[in-house]
C-alpha cells in the first residue's frame, strides 16, 4: 500500500469558499493538536525561501462612473467616494492612481470598437489590428511577459481566470473578432491565452492532476506515458509543420510551443514529486450567483498564490462590452446599455452601483489576501493588485483618465494608502513596465510606455 | 462580413453606401485596367485627397503613418488595397476628417467610396477563380465532442470542459481565430487518457470497483472534524453504509494514523456491522499516515466501520508528549469482489480491436487495429511509417509487462493528441504559391463535406468512396450531400449554423427583468428555443423554400409557448407543428428566440432589432456609430411623457445618426408589437403600439405582417445574404473579394432552383471555394 506523508486537507476550510466568511487558511485552520507541527514546518519551509512577489489583474467593462470614483484630494489624506467607500478597512492597502490613458484603445483611424480595444490594449499595450477573424494580432501581455521570464519558478506559469466565456456567436463590437473583447491575456500577438470560467475546473487543474489516490509506481507510470505521448505528437507536429504554408506554420508553433511547455511542466511536477497535492474539496461548478462566482475565483487566486502554484494571475470580471444584467442588486438594465448613460442621473447612479459591486468583490478578495498570513506580514504584503478598466467612461468611451488602483506592497516595494495624479496622457503601460521590474521581469517598452511610473514608493 | 461591393440590391432598403466591412483583403491584387476608374482617380479622388486628408496624412511625417501623398497615379494606387479599404471605412463612416477639420459632402465622399468599391472589387469572373485558402483548423469543442463519439464509439463529451471557442465572421469554427492556448493541449491529453479508459477495456487490480468515502463525509459516532480528516479523542467510529453488490472478496481499509502515548499503539477495529473482522495497530503518527487493510469475504447490505478502541489518557503524565493517545481518519475505502469475472468489454471496445491477437502475431495485429483507428482519426490514409511508430506503444507496453490492450490505449492517446487529429490539415504542393489552385484530394472533401453538415468526422461510406477516389464521380457527390442532410446528424446544421446565424445561443444568457416579464422562466427559455430549432429543421428536412425563414404560416409549439403568444388549443408540453392564422406571427424574425436576443432586459429595442434584419437577413450591417457622435441629448419633455417610439424618433432628429438609424430603426418599429419576450402586445405602458413604417425605398407598412412581405419580396438580397453566411460556415473562413463570383453564381442558382434549402447547399458544396484550394502568397 502506499505510504504518503499525511496531507494537510484544507477541505474544511474550502467548504467555506465564497462565502463571506473569512477563509481560515494555514494557520489560522490548524487546530492545537497533531496537525499543528506540521504546519508550522511547512511555514518554516516557506519564510526560509525567498517570499515571492505576486501580480495579479483584474478588469472591469465599460468603464466606472468616475465622479464616484476618483478621490478628490492627493496623497495620504485621500477622500473615498461613493464607489471606494467600501474599502475603508484596506485604505492603507491600495493606493489609487489618477491619470492614465491607454492609447492603443483608441481608435486611431480604425473607427468604431472601443469596448474590444479597450480590452486587447489594457495589458498589452498595442494597438489591436481590426479584424473579424483572419490574422488577429495585439501584443504580449504584461502578464505574459512575466510569465515567460519567470513562470517556470512555479507549477503553473500564469492563471487566467473569468467569469464570461467568450462570446458563443455575433460580430463582438464593431468589426473586431470576439477574441479581442473576452481575452486580456496574449501569449503571443497573435495568441489570445483563453481564460477559465469554470471554477471546478480552475480548481482541478491547480490542485489535482487527476491522479490522487494513484499509487506512487502508477502515477510514475502514467507521467512516463504521457511523455511518450507528448514525444510522439512533437514528432508529427515537426514533420507536419515542414509541409505547409506560412499562416499555417504559425498554427502549428502555437502547438509546439505549448506542447512543449507542457513537457516541461510534467518534469516540474515530477521533480516536486513526494510532496503530493493537496486533497481540497472541489467547487461544484459554475454557481448561479455572480457574486459568488467571482469570490470563488478569488478564493482560487488566494491558494494558488498562498501554495506558489502561481505568481501571476489575470481575471476578467466580465467582458468588455458586456450587457450583463445586475438585478440581484436592483439594476435590470443591461451593463453596456446602461454605460451609455447620456448623462442620465439615474441611469449614472445605476452605473454606479454596478461598480460598486465589482469594488465589492474586489474587498473580498483583498480581505483574503490580507488574512492570509505569510512570513513576517500577509500575502497581500506580497502581492501586486492592479484592478481597472481601459475605458474611462462607458458613455464617453474615453481611454484616458481611466480608473485603476493598485493594492498590495509588493514586497516592500510599493507604499500604499495614497492617491496619486499623474500627468494627463500619462501611459497606463508605465504602470506595467513599474510591476514588471518588480516582478523581476523588467522589459524596456510596452506599447507607448514613456518609462516608470514615479511615486509607487514613497 | 461582407467583403466586396456592392449594396447588391440593397439599394431597395436605401443602403446608399458601399458595404465592405471585411476589413481584410488578402492581397493587393490589381483589378483589370479601367480608364474610367483612372479617370476617377485623377479627376475625384486626388483633389478630394488633396483637399481634406494630405495636410495630415502626408508630408515627411505623417500622422498614424498613413502617406496619402504617395500615390501619383491608379497603378500606384491599386497596389494598397487594406490601405485604400481603411479609407473607405473612415470616409463612409464620417470618422474621418475628424473634428473640428471641414468636412467633405456627401457627393464628394460617394465619389471616393464609389471609386474604392469599383477599384478593389471588380473582378472578372470569366477569368481563372480564386478559390481561397483556409488556414488549418483546429477541431473546435462541438466538432471535437462529435468526432470523438463517431471515432471511438463512447457517449462521452470532454470538450465541454474545454474553454470556450473564439468567434471571428460570426462563427466559432473559423481556423484563423481559433488558437491553441497551453491550457487546451493539458485538456486534450487529460481527455485522450479519459476517452481510451472508457473505450478500450483493460483488466487490472484498479478496474475492480472502489468506494472510496472521506471520513468527513462518512457517518460518525462521536469525534470531530480535524483538518480535514476525523479526529477521536475518546472512543468512537466513523462509518459507511454499502450494499456489497455480489458475495466475494473485499478489501476494506482506512487510512489512519494515532497520536502515540502510554504503552501501546493505537488501534482501529474494522467492523461489519456489529461485527469485528479485523484490528489494525496504528503506529503511523501524523507526518506520515499509513493505509490500513484487510480482506473479507461479503455480500449484500452491510455498515462498514472503523473504530477507535483503546483510548488513553493520563494528565499526569511526567512526558507531555505521553499524556493522551488519539486516532484520526483520512478515509475509508471498500474494494470488490477482488475475485470476481472481469466484466465484458464495451462495445467501443470490440470495434477498435477488431482481431484478438495470439502469442505470435501481436505486432501484425496492432498493426491493423492501428491502420484503422489512425487513418479514420487523421481522416485519410495513415502512412506505414505512422503506423509503425504507434505499434511501437504497444510493443513498449508488453515490454514493461503490461497488456497488449493497454499498448492500444496508448498509440490511441498519442493519436488523439496528434496535430493530424486535432487540426484539419489540407495540403498543398506549393504551399507558399498563390497561383498554384488545386482541387482538395477526396479525402480533404469528404472531411470538409461532413464537417460542414455534421460538424464531425466522415462515416465508413465517404471514407470508402474516398478511398476509391470516386467521390466526385458522376451524380456521386449530390447523392452523398442529400444522403447527409437526411441522416440525424445534420442537426448539427441547425445547432451550429442556425444558432450562431441567428444569435440564439445568446438566449441562454440573456436576463430579462423578472419584475416586468415575471413570465419568464427556464421553460419558456428552452421552448423559445426548441421552436426555433425546429422550424430550421422542417425548413431543411423538406427541402422548402428558405423565403419560409422570413415568413411562414407555420411553426412549432408546445403549450407553454402557444400561451406565451396567445394562440389557444395546444395542449401538453411536446412540440408540433400548428398552423398560424394570424398573420403577424409566422417566420423567424416574429419567434420569440430573436425577439428576445435582441431586446434589452427592461424593453424592446428597434434599434437592435432592425440592426438584426440588416446584419443577419441582408448582411448588411449598418456602420458603427462615429466615435465622437457622442450621445443623443433627449428633449426633457418627449424624455418624461413620450413612447418609446416617440423618443427614438428624436433621438433621430440628429443629423448625423439620422443616416443609419433610419435604416434599422422603422425596421424595429414595425415588430414594437412584441415585446421583449416576444408576447403580443397592443399597448406598452400607456402608449397604444404604432407598428407602422416607412423604409427608406419609400415602402411602408402598418404591421409586422406587411414589414414581413416586404422583406420576403427581396429574394435576391436574401438568397445572396444566406448563402455568404452559409458559405462562410460551410469553409471555416472569412469571406473574401474574390469569392464574389462564387456567390454570385451560388446565389443565382438558388434563385433558379425555388430557392430550395438543399439547392443552397449543393451549390456551396459544388463551388470553387469548397472544391478547391491555392498556396498562401507573401504577406
């Protein structure tokens, strides 16, 4: 029979996941008996290494009723409107950076299609090619760019999560293919990495390979033929790629590409084996409640950080553009329709309380990074939140002066609790170009970057 | 969608502009030389340059590095298409000159786009066609779930888990949008592993069933949930109730492990019921808990248990550590019969291994077993050298000592995660030269043939007959397409075609306002849709007219749904066919699906309605809304007291919406008599209902039967519409310039045949761009 070292199951403290109720992770989950020591050991293990720095995105459509938004006095002694109210609690925690546009969203003799602009530019930095579908093209995202150069520290190079799939059918906005509005993430410029809507599956591929309860000599068994799988494949795909045209040969490097990382990540896992993976409770599914569904993927974030499966993360709250109704908070209307508010009180205060939503489960999410105890600090002392949209107002479809804050301290190496203007036109790629170097994957240009942002430490 | 000219009759619905929306022209071929399309140039286009864009768009650095200046004369203009497409766009839709620049008229601008439209879209169809090239296809998740069913015989659908399929052209199957993120090459192996387990039976220890409980999930007697597992710090037992479906051997175990004190371990007795079969001694501690077994011969209902049985506590203790002596459980698992029959292999199973090998012929046996299974997943001949390398899986597994059976499992993953499986791959002999145009090999059509009707893999007859190489023999190819569309698997027509043409996929997302459609519900959901399903159907399976699709005296109903619309006597929940008396219902743009697809959650939308008819009925989707249009300020008082209608048509006062929304706004108005969830209705709110319109042609109409007739009077501006979107389906790519004359031609014989549902198809299957393919030229 197999002898694995015990698994400290954190299934009962993933029934509580979604829930408001704070998620008692690591410490706070052992119980004063035979578990705790060996959760003190994992912790020692854990602060004797490095603690790494994390970076995660999350966007919001349609822009933000700014006027509820932004603070309207600089530095520490910053105002929380309507919108930011909420945070209160985290208000030394993020910092609110006024200010920056995103060029490439705009429209640059390219016309309508500012929502599917808006979210191809907001990591990338590029100016998407317009496009129903034949040769797409955006760029790298910042998120990618860190996942290329230091991915391969951990099991899982980078997380994209979601809670829209792409669109099923239509001509997405304005000429632009659907890809352009559901993807932020882009491995390549011509690669959109689809993001995972469903939070059992986020949560199989982190945490299990579908091999638990495998024994040791079977579960070596099954890598073994999976390599010789993935060998065989490598194998045709090379001789297939030699025999056609050159759009095609860029379909074919997509698969070798992947089929090699996955190559590697087999080894990863392989060299990591002995540890096992942890034996948590799975999410059911999709849940019927938004709410509850972006708080699951918030809940996964937080572990997949908190077990350094991942450093990176983007999570599209919902696609640009969308036309969501929010009726479990009194808004039928759809989000996008609504966004086109022509300055309509009312229809701006519904816009509003949509926002206000969204901040909401981004308090959560900042509330689980903050009681998750890491080190001498948090996991949010460790991490990097940039939360935003690249369109400033849904009505005006502007891409400057965009809503973004940022949470966390990066390791010591942000100073929030501010709010900070910078100069009009003041590129929101600077802001990536700042999380990279931190992200130890500094790169010299994104799109129209300028250089660092200033102020993020003070 | 639409990529070459020319408001193709739509003329009649007032689209004066040239439509050209493509965006993407695959080279800059030159047109034939045309004096009076140089003349254009010199005499309109130059000064109009000149005039409102060079000042900008030209000199040493020109904005958005777009040098309008360069071009001195037709030749040099003809070399740019994209750049002369991107002028059209900018110039028709009023972007450009931006603000606050003067603006050009609309006859100067007609000038421009007119001469742009004739330049780069007139091709002359007597001449050698260009049928396109579509770039290798990856399987998308519908395709991939279907050729997994037809290939390996199981009822299994993976790709349901896979993420979703990017759209381009209005389809989620077009190869060049659809990439391969790393995270699907993972869920293509992880499928491939689950698809051969279930396909192909291969006996061993682990085939035996296991019921396997976490302790937390069990029933208890005393105890506490400890981190996971079950913690006993006095007496006590975790237990599970289980039918032992046969009488035979069992294991049973639990994985435990005690914390240690006084002079003996801690002991876990197995318990059948009352009775003990087994005590572990649990020395296992808590960094390294250990499986606990024991076997037993059972049947029938029983209570598994495992029990806590020497508790231990002394507090007085000298050592701490030897004061209490506890058990915790992880789990429990039952195991059997270890020594029962294997049970019979699946039918899946007896198909692929069609010969059972003896001691002496096991590679020759892999071998056909493999040929076969290869050359139908790749979809044509797999070539000796493949099928020798897949054998050598089987060869490597009997060399480990495992079955010939799990060497099969093996080649059958490395097949299904082969690039030749999951894409569509066509080849060509130059495949980097555009001139070079050869008809696909018989085995490319017939994959492209039953990929187009069943959205999966060929059967065994066009596998044979591509093998013969007969498929284009004589009457051949008609008969196969008519044998296809009978055969139940070209439903995948109706979910796939029909439901992203009309944009019902989207209902299942679509969230009207509970307070004012408290109506709706998932039923009537799905019944909006089933009826839209069907009547695509009937449209297909007895070949009628697809002018039907506009308007028809006929549909299907169940009873939820017939209340839903007012119509009495349909009663129970299956559907049939009723026919329909009233006019005003009847026809796709009057069922509840689209009428719902295009409303917002709190009210009708003429606006998205109209925009439907143009972009799905005529693919003439109006332009965008210009970016600095900004928003309509609505008159206070109309704001407060009006209609809906009343308000729309003040936001249409302005001029610079005014264009377009004419076209798809009287379009709207004319079905205002359906409201959001497609119920009739005379009156919204306090306002009776206004159905009438006047269409720019000047037509006009007092209700949506009479909007109806009008619509299905311009056959030609449908038939021409259906076949560009089913031709765009039916290739997996989007619509070129090129492929003008090939839907001219489509379009023209579906005319001549009554406009025939399979005419449709037989034409699209016979056409050069289905028949034929050329090499990629430089970009």
């Amino acid at each position: 029979m197999m002898h694995k070292p015990w698994q400290i199951s954190r299934r009962a403290a993933l029934k509580g996941l979604g829930t408001a109720v704070a998620l008692p992770l690591l410490d706070a989950m052992l119980p004063s008996t035979a578990f705790t020591a060996f959760g003190r050991a994992l912790q020692a293990a854990e602060t004797a290494k490095k603690t790494p720095n994390r970076m995660a995105f999350l966007y919001v459509p349609n822009g933000v009723h700014m006027p509820d938004w932004t603070p309207t006095k600089l530095g520490a002694d910053f105002d929380l409107p309507p919108i930011l109210q909420q945070l209160e609690e985290f208000k030394q925690d993020f910092m609110i950076l006024s200010g920056l546009a995103q060029d490439g969203a705009r429209a640059h003799g390219d016309g309508g299609g500012d929502h599917a602009r808006a979210m191809a530019s907001f990591l990338t930095g590029c100016h998407p090619r317009k496009t129903h579908g034949a040769d797409i093209k955006a760029g790298v995202s910042a998120d990618q760019v860190a996942a290329q150069k230091v991915g391969q520290l951990t099991r899982f190079s980078s997380l994209e999560l979601g809670c829209e799939p792409g669109a099923q059918n239509g001509n997405c906005d304005s000429g632009y293919s659907c890809a352009y509005s559901a993807n932020s993430s882009w491995k390549t410029e011509s690669t959109p990495v689809a993001k995972e809507v469903n939070p059992r599956l986020v949560f199989e591929r982190l945490f299990s390979d579908g091999s638990e309860g495998l024994s040791d000599a079977t579960r070596a068994k099954r890598t073994a033929a999976r390599k010789s799988v993935l060998d065989f494949v490598l194998e045709d795909a090379t001789q297939l790629k030699r025999r056609l045209g050159s759009t095609d040969q860029r379909k074919l490097d997509e698969y070798l590409t992947t089929v090699r990382e996955l190559e590697q990540r087999i080894n990863r896992v392989e060299q990591a084996s002995g540890q096992g993976l942890p034996n948590f409770a799975k999410p059911a599914g999709v849940p019927g409640d938004y709410g509850e569904h972006i708080r699951l993927m918030a809940d996964l974030m937080v572990l997949a950080f908190q077990s350094d499966l991942t450093r990176i993360s983007t999570f599209v709250l919902a696609n640009e553009g969308s036309n969501k109704s929010y009726a479990f908070i009194g808004v039928s209307e759809g989000h996008h329709d609504l966004s086109h508010h022509g300055n309509d009180k009312e229809k701006q205060a519904k816009i509003s309380k949509i926002n206000h939503f969204h901040v909401a489960q981004l308090g959560y999410f900042l509330d689980k990074l903050k009681s998750t105890r890491e080190g001498d600090g948090t996991l949010l002392d460790h991490a990097m939140i940039a939360y935003g949209s690249a369109i400033g107002d849904g009505n005006a479809h502007n891409h400057d002066n965009l809503p973004i804050l940022l949470a966390g301290r990066g390791c010591g190496t942000l100073s929030p609790g501010r709010h900070i203007r910078y100069e009009k036109e003041t590129p929101l790629n600077n802001l990536w170009l700042s999380l990279l170097d931190r992200m130890d994957s500094p790169i010299d240009k994104l799109g129209d970057s300028n250089g660092r942002l200033k102020e993020l430490s003070a | 969608m639409r990529v070459f000219t020319l408001a193709s009759g739509l003329l009649s619905l007032g689209l004066l502009v040239i439509v050209f929306a493509g965006a993407n022209f695959a080279r800059g071929e030159e047109s034939a030389a045309d004096p009076a399309l140089a003349e254009a140039f010199a005499g309109q286009v130059k000064p109009f340059l000149k005039k409102y864009c060079t000042h900008c768009h030209g000199g040493e650095r020109p904005k958005a590095d777009l040098n309008l200046e360069k071009y001195a004369d037709l030749a040099a203009a003809a070399k740019d298409r994209t750049v002369w497409e991107n002028v059209l766009e900018n110039v028709r839709d009023g972007v450009m000159p931006p603000d606050p620049e003067t603006k050009p008229g609309q006859a100067e601008r007609d000038a421009v786009t007119g001469w742009i439209g004739k330049q780069f879209t007139q091709i002359d169809c007597g001449l050698a066609k260009d049928p396109g090239r579509v770039t290798i296809r990856r399987l998308n998740r519908t395709e991939y779930n279907n050729t997994i069913r037809d290939l390996c015989h199981v009822d299994f659908r993976p790709a349901d888990d896979f993420p979703a399929d990017d759209v381009g052209y209005g389809f989620d199957h077009i190869g060049d949008v659809l990439s391969m993120p790393p995270i699907l090459l993972e869920k293509y192996l992880n499928a491939a592993e689950q698809i051969v387990d279930k396909a192909i039976y291969v006996h061993g220890p682990e085939k035996t069933p296991l019921h396997h409980v976490d302790a937390v999930d069990a029933g208890h007697e005393g105890g506490s949930a400890r981190g996971g597992g079950w913690a006993f710090p006095s007496s006590g037992a975790v237990f599970v109730d289980f039918d032992f479906p046969a009488p035979g051997l069992y294991a049973l175990r639990g994985k435990a492990f005690g914390q240690q004190a006084g002079n003996e371990p801690a002991r876990m007795a197995f318990r059948l019921d009352d009775k003990q079969v087994h005590v572990a001694d649990v020395t296992a501690v808590d960094t390294e808990p250990m499986v606990y077994e024991t076997q037993v011969r059972v049947g029938g209902k029983k209570r598994f248990s495992l029990a806590f049985i020497n508790d231990f506590y002394d507090p007085n203790a000298p050592d701490p550590k030897q004061r209490d002596r506890n058990l915790f459980v992880d789990w429990l698992e039952i195991q059997g019969p270890l020594d029962g029959p294997p049970p019979a292999p699946p039918e899946s199973h007896k198909h692929i291994i069609f010969v059972e090998p003896d001691k002496n012929n096991h590679r020759e046996c892999a071998e056909k077993i493999l040929k076969v299974f290869a050359s139908r997943a790749y979809r044509r001949r797999a070539t000796k050298d493949e099928i020798a390398r897949l054998a050598k899986f089987v060869e490597d597994a009997e060399g480990r000592g495992e079955s010939f059976e799990r060497g099969i499992q093996l080649a059958m993953e490395a097949v299904l995660v082969s690039p030749y499986f999951l894409f569509r791959v066509e080849l060509d002999r130059e495949p980097n030269n555009p001139q070079a145009i050869h008809p696909i090999d018989d085995f490319e059509l017939a994959t492209r043939l039953s990929y187009f009707l069943w959205s999966s893999m060929p059967d065994d007859e066009l596998f044979r007959l591509a093998a013969q190489n007969k498929l284009r023999d004589g009457d051949t190819l008609r008969q196969q397409v008519l044998r296809m569309l009978k055969d139940p698997k070209s439903r995948a027509l109706v979910d796939n075609f029909a439901g992203q043409w009309l944009e019902i996929r989207r209902l299942k997302t679509m969230t009207p306002d509970p307070k004012r459609f408290p109506g709706f519900d998932e039923e009537l959901r799905q019944a909006m849709l089933t009826e839209t399903e069907m009547f695509f159907a009937s449209v297909m399976d007895e070949d009628r007219s697809v002018l039907d699709f506009i308007a028809a005296d006929y549909t299907f109903l169940n009873e939820r749904l017939a209340k839903h619309y007012g119509i009495q006597g349909v009663v129970g929940p299956e559907f049939r066919r009723v026919a329909l008396s009233d006019p005003d219902r009847g026809g796709l743009v009057t069922q509840a699906s689209v009428l719902t697809v295009t409303s917002n959650p709190t009210r009708t939308s003429p606006v998205k309605r109209g925009k439907w008819i143009l972009e799905e009925l005529f693919n003439s989707p109006p332009p965008p809304p210009p970016p600095d249009a900004g928003e309509l300020k609505e008159d206070e008082k109309v704001a407060l007291s009006g209609s809906l209608r009343q308000r729309m048509e003040q936001h249409r006062a302005n001029p610079s919406c005014a264009a377009c929304h004419q076209r798809m706004d009287p379009l709207g108005f004319g079905l205002e008599n359906f409201d959001a969830i497609g119920a009739w209705r005379d009156r919204d709110g306090e306002f009776f209902i206004d159905a009438s319109g006047e269409l720019p042609d000047g037509s006009k109409f007092k209700r949506p039967a009479e909007l109806k007739a009008i619509l299905k009077a311009k056959k030609d501006d449908f038939a021409r519409c259906l076949t560009e979107k089913m031709l765009t389906y039916g290739l997996g790519r989007g619509l070129e310039y090129y492929d003008k004359c090939a839907i001219d031609e489509i379009a023209d014989k579906l005319g001549k045949s009554d406009y025939k549902f399979s005419a449709l198809i037989l034409e699209i299957v016979a056409s050069d761009p289905f028949q034929k393919r050329r090499g990629k030229g430089t970009e």
